[in-house]
C-alpha cells in the first residue's frame, strides 16, 4: 500500500503555499529585532558542517532556563532561520531558546539527524544554565522525543530535561518506508523502528503530545500511538491544522506556550 497521501499535508491546506514565506518575514523580522537588542547569538556550531549550528534568543535579563526548539520537514527541508519566531513566546516569558539547524537527507540518514540534535541540545545546554524544555514539529517532534532515549544525552545534561513536547511527531517511523518519500529518506525496517520513539522505553521525564485537531488522520494515529506507548496526555488543539498547530509558540499566553513552560 502506497502511503504518500496519507503523509502529505500541502495538498489539504488551504492555501499551503503561503506559510513558508510567511514564516520566512516573520522570523527575519524577529531576528533583526533580537539582533538590534544584542540578544542573538547566530550560528553557534556544535559540529564540523555548514548546518550543524544554531541560533540562541536570549531574554531581557537571566534565563530561566533553556528551550530548544527543532524544526520539521520529514528530515529533508528547511532550516533554523526559517522558525526563529517561534522563539519570541518564550523569550518574553524570561527563557533563552535555542534552534538548530542540521544535515538533510538524503545526505545523511535520520539516525544521524538524531545524533546531530543530541549534539546540539548540549551545546546549547552549555551556553544556558537552569532546566531544559525541548520542543520539536513532526519531524522535530521525532528529535526531541529520541532525545529520551538512554545515553542518548550527556548524563549531566539530560538530568536538566524538565519537559518534553513533541508537536504533531512522527512517532513511528515505518509507514514511511510506503511513502515516496523513501526514495531520500532511505529507511529501512531497521533503522525505522530504531528511530521510532514508540519502540523506546517510557521515558521518566514529563512529556506531553500536542497534535491539531484539524491533521491528517495519520498525524492524529502517530500522536496518539506515542501518548500510548509511553502513558503521557496527547493535547489535541481545537482547528489547528498542521502548519499553523506551532503558531502559538510565537506568543507568550497561548497555550501551547504555557504547557511547554508551565
């Protein structure tokens, strides 16, 4: 069965086509505020290529703590610059927050991403003392949610982990070896379930699941499997649909940004 469909989201959003430049100025526009303000630190590397670096939002005065946002795009688009409004809640409910950037595939494999996320969050955890809240879409969702499993962190970093939100994660990743995308993403049954956080062991940090009410059937499956698998709440957000599910997280009283914060 041919699955490519049932993962696409463009094609059932109105007007799909206009999120990403969208996205685009509103984070340019946040950057060159925080930069006029002296509270960003761009591309802080955390590894030897071109894209393993982040971006680091500080607030007005010490940080609470850190939040590391990751990006989605099944693995193989985007970038940090494109999402650093998502910071800007946070940031004025007194966190700094961290958005990495990292390689694509098909150059390299969604094992590996993992492995670059896990290596970012630490250095980001060394530039912000205090808890760490980690936060991720889809494909993100999938990173932070890897970012549980055993050793995956350094032991003094991931005993800062204070929660958890993978928003609209794919959690289980062998319904994509029926889809197109396969050609780049390269998984094998292997790799996919090693990669799936719902093959993990629960995990003891608090985690929650937060999903649009209005996804794709499959997003609603991928998020409920996780809260299944690992016992914690799946928030499903009235309307929300999977491009504007993470808008929330640019102001400091919705609620996506409490529950992350709260």
């Amino acid at each position: 069965m041919d699955l490519s469909d049932a993962y696409a989201n463009g094609p059932y959003i109105a007007q799909a086509e206009d999120y990403p430049p969208r996205w685009n100025a509103a984070a340019a526009a946040f950057r060159a505020e925080m930069a006029a303000e002296d509270r960003l630190k761009a591309g802080l590397t955390y590894g030897d290529g071109p894209r393993e670096a982040l971006d680091l939002v500080l607030p007005e005065g010490a940080p609470q703590g850190l939040v590391v946002f990751v990006h989605g795009g099944y693995w193989m688009a985007f970038g940090r610059e494109t999402w650093s409004h998502l910071a800007a809640g946070a940031v004025a409910r007194g966190w700094a927050v961290a958005l990495p950037s990292y390689d694509l595939c098909p150059g390299v494999r969604i094992s590996d991403i993992t492995r670059q996320i896990a290596a970012a969050v630490t250095r980001a955890a060394g530039e912000v003392d205090g808890p760490i809240r980690l936060a991720g879409h889809s494909a993100g969702g999938h990173l932070v949610a890897r970012m549980l499993a055993p050793a995956m962190l350094p032991e003094e970093v991931a005993a800062r982990i204070a929660h958890v939100m993978p928003i609209s994660p794919l959690s289980d990743l062998r319904p994509l070896m029926q889809t197109g995308m396969n050609e780049r993403l390269q998984l094998d049954a292997d790799e996919a379930w090693a990669e799936s956080p719902v093959a993990m062991a629960p995990p003891q940090v608090p985690v929650t699941v937060w999903v649009g009410a209005a996804e794709r059937p499959v997003f609603l499956e991928q998020a409920h499997w996780l809260g299944e698998a690992w016992s914690c709440p799946v928030v499903v957000d009235d309307e929300k649909h999977h491009f504007d599910v993470i808008d929330g997280l640019a102001e400091p009283d919705a609620a996506i940004t409490a529950h992350l914060l709260g």
